[in-house]
C-alpha cells in the first residue's frame, strides 16, 4: 500500500494511492497516514475504501501532496555505507562499532514537489539519497528480533546539507536543518510490500546523470539493527522517522563536484520505493 498526504483546503488528508490501468489515482482515507500505519482498523478501512470506490478516481499527478508524514524526531545516519575495496581486502574493517546519528528539525521537513529554496548564505550545498523508515508501532528497548515489527513503511528522503555550514563545527545542525533540507515521500511503502530492506537499489540523477547507485545489501547496519539500537536509548514514537545513510557519489561525480545551485534538479529512485525528485529555487523576492 502507498499512503499520501494531500494538502486540500480544508488541511492534511490521508491517501492510498492505487494503479488504475498504468495510471496512479488516490483514494481518500479518514485519519492520518501515521493512523493507518498505526491501526490495523484503519488499514482494514483503507481496503474497504479501495473498493467501495466506483466512481472515477482522482489523478495523483493533479493533487498536492504534503509530506507522507510530519515526524516528531527525524533522525539521520552518517556513514552506513562500505565502499569499493580492491579484491582481498576486507569490506569491513573500517566499519564503526556503533551508528553514526544526527537529527534533523522539523523546519527542515518538506513535501516531495515543494522547491528547496537555496539560503542567501549557502556556499557548498549537496545531496544525498536515503531510504527512510517510518515507525509504525511504538519503540522502546526493543530487541533485535522484534525491531522489524515496528516499522510501518518506508519512503525516500534527500538529505539536503551545505557542506561549508557543516564543517564550521563538530555537530552539524547549521549544515543540515535549513528549511526545507530534507524533502519527504512521495508517499510511504507499508513494510508488508517491501520484501527485503537489505537488498534495495539506491541511485541518484542529478541533472539527467547517474551519481549514485549502490544496493542496501552493503549497509553496515540494518533497518532492523537501526530502530532496535535508537531504541535503546529514546522512545520511538508511530511517525518518527529514521534515514539510513547515502551511498557514496560514483568516482566520477565526486572528481566532478561543484554545489547544489538554482535551477538544478536531483532525483532519488529506491527501487520498491519510487522516487523523489527535488528541485532549488531562489529565496523569495530574489532575482529569478
């Protein structure tokens, strides 16, 4: 199933999107989307809805969608991902004992087609494509076994961050958290369609090229591992959301970099998932 959230004049309303001869259409559930994730009544009615429906659908393309949710904790890993080694080299002998976690506010939080506006004071802005897990059932201490029951869905998220923000000092809440830095959805994958986390293909288009493909199967930490470790040691609420981590940038597009700017267009595609695309604009009243 394929939850949205659709911003109607009225509010938030919750979605499920549905494949009607190749073309996606939505229909409208009662409840958010973090109540069907939650609920087991509530994705029993979402079903029902689904075919009770009998009129034409709306297109999902004519509707404006907010993000999927509104996380109270957006939590974020750092390296997650192992590189190229040569042949006979240990993959993992330079993998950390233990996560590394940074969080992100919710100003940063935008819908899947909202332009990201670029700051005045952004100098080295960058990407990064991120399989996000949703929480679903509430988290705390949770073991190993029983963390995967605890996620809802999964969805895509671009970490956006200017790199100069972040190296002015060791945390990197300036770098990550302007508004708008983090672009959700389009829409949540419930985890019941998704049938292996571990074994998703990550690639990133900027501008019409490839800068990153790298499957989930090289992750040094699973999902699973992720929601049972954070769990530890803060309570996991239905909503929150965890971003696993970016593969590195082919050679190519590291040797290449040059920063976000306005005008540019970055895509995230997770196989399973779908994809994000984001675009950057100018701050408003700028010179377009």
């Amino acid at each position: 199933m394929r939850l949205v959230t659709l911003r109607k004049p009225d509010g938030l309303t919750a979605a499920v999107v549905v494949d009607v001869d190749g073309v996606d259409r939505i229909v409208e559930l009662q409840g958010s989307v973090a109540d069907v994730l939650s609920d087991p009544g509530a994705r029993a009615a979402a079903v029902r809805a689904i075919a009770a429906a009998t009129e034409v659908l709306p297109a999902l393309a004519d509707a404006e969608l907010d993000s999927p949710v509104r996380p109270g904790k957006l939590l974020c890993l750092g390296y997650n991902y192992r590189g190229h080694v040569p042949d006979g080299v240990d993959a993992t002998a330079s993998d950390p004992e233990f996560p590394d976690v940074f969080v992100k506010t919710p100003n940063a939080v935008g819908g899947p087609h909202d332009p990201v506006v670029v700051p005045d004071a952004a100098t080295d802005m960058d990407y990064e494509g991120e399989v996000a897990v949703v929480i679903g059932r509430r988290a705390h201490a949770v073991s190993l076994e029983d963390a995967a029951s605890h996620i809802g869905g999964y969805t895509i998220l671009n970490d956006i961050s200017d790199r100069a923000w972040q190296r002015r000092q060791s945390q990197w809440a300036l770098g990550k958290c302007s508004d708008g830095f983090a672009p959700l959805g389009p829409w949540i994958v419930t985890a019941d369609e998704v049938v292996d986390p571990q074994d998703l293909l990550v690639e990133v288009v900027r501008d019409g090229v490839v800068t990153v493909s790298q499957s989930t199967s090289t992750t040094i930490f699973s999902v699973a591992f992720v929601v049972h470790y954070l769990s530890q040691f803060m309570t996991l609420e239905v909503g929150d959301v965890i971003s696993t981590g970016t593969p590195q940038k082919l050679p190519e597009a590291q040797d290449s970099h040059r920063p976000l700017a306005v005008g540019d267009a970055v895509t995230v595609r997770i196989s399973g998932l779908g994809a994000l695309t984001t675009t950057f604009t100018y701050a408003q009243g700028a010179p377009a």
